[in-house]
C-alpha cells in the first residue's frame, strides 16, 4: 500500500506538470529520482546507451553468420530477426499488426528521433498525460487490458489487439508533444518506461490503476 501511495502522488505530480505546461527536463530528472526510490530506474547493465552513429548489419544470409544470429538462431528466433531487420531498412512507417516493439525499435536504431516503445511507455503515458482523448484512452485500454475470461480486467503479459498501431502513432505524437529543445524524446522516455513497469506492479487490475491514477470511473 505505501508503494501505491507513494507512486499514486508521483503520477499526480506529473499529472499537474503536464496540464499546466510545466513538463521539463528538470522536473523529469526529479521524478526519475523520486522513482528509484521505489527501486524502479532505467536499467544501464540490461539495456546499455546505444551508439546512434554505429554502423549497424543491416542484411541477412540465409544461416547465421555470427554468435548473435546463432544464439537468435538457436532461440527459434530467425524469422522475427529477418522481419527485425526489413523494418530497419524500411523506409515506410509502421504498418504491421503485430510485433509492433520490435519493428518500432528498429526504426528508432535507423533514427533515434523515433522512440523506444513498449508496454511500459504506453501504460505511462495513459497515466500521466491528462491530453489523451477519450477514444485515445479506450484504444490504451483494449491493448493492456484482458477484454474476456476470469481475467478480464487485469493486465495482459504484453500489448496485443488490433489497436497496436494506433497506440503507437498516439504515444509518438504525444511524446513529441510533451517534448521540446529542452527536453528530449529520451528523457521521456527513460522516465516513461520504468514508471510503467511499477504501475504494473503496484495494480492488478483496471480499477486499481484507475485509483491509482485518480481517476473516478475508466481512464
């Protein structure tokens, strides 16, 4: 209970920032600090800063050719690696249905300007940013949530539901809407996605994140 306090004022503070206008690099930097409190912070050893100017492997043999494609090889992860890497040399934008994490992070590896995006960010983002509309907050809704069985209403293990893409093009532009010259697109997002695994965390259900986020009916 004290966790869910603690985060629940947390996802206030925020909640206020963003309503006025105040979102800043600063005022992200402190709530990033109040969140390791709870233990929750960016994890440097299990995702270390990427080098934007690195030369990445951008095609692919039809056998491994290297101890990173064998150990995908190995994992029965060949083919999600091959689709892994015709995203990054795709110069269209998204339009898969599924798979939607990793084809959003290839084209944040081709461009960094594009923003790392998963369960967690999104689940943040819904949170926090009061300027969601309300069709935006039922598409959130349908790719978090359970919709059927004696779990409806709880958590689902990853995103997944026809809504994935427009999740993802609602929290790229709410992203570059909160963000400006003197808060990047990384900043956010180094706040957005631990915030989003203790919200998960701390809620078992709608209603408890609902609570949790001060809302008084779904959010």
């Amino acid at each position: 209970m004290k966790d869910f306090n603690n985060l629940g004022r947390l996802v206030k503070s925020l909640q206020n920032l963003i309503t006025e206008n105040k979102l800043s690099g600063e005022s992200v930097k402190k709530s990033k600090e109040d969140l390791e409190k709870f233990k929750y912070k960016y994890d440097a050893n299990l995702f270390p800063e990427l080098q934007t100017n690195a030369k990445f492997r951008s095609v692919v043999g039809s056998a491994p050719n290297n101890l990173a494609e064998a150990l995908l090889w190995k994992m029965g992860k060949w083919n999600v690696y091959k689709d892994f890497i015709k995203n990054y040399n795709s110069t269209s934008s998204l339009t898969k249905t599924t798979d939607v994490v990793f084809a959003a992070f290839a084209k944040h590896l081709k461009d960094s300007s594009n923003p790392i995006y998963d369960q967690h960010a999104l689940r943040a983002m819904w949170a926090i940013n009061t300027k969601l509309d309300a069709e935006e907050k039922e598409k959130c809704k349908s790719v978090l949530f359970k919709s059927k069985g004696k779990d409806k209403g709880n958590w689902k293990v990853n995103l997944s539901g026809r809504e994935t893409i427009e999740c993802y093009k609602l929290y790229v532009k709410h992203l570059n809407a909160l963000t400006d010259s003197y808060l990047a697109n990384s900043e956010l997002d180094r706040l957005l996605m631990p915030l989003g695994q203790a919200l998960k965390d701390v809620t078992n259900s709608q209603k408890e994140f609902d609570e949790l986020c001060g809302w008084d009916s779904s959010g």
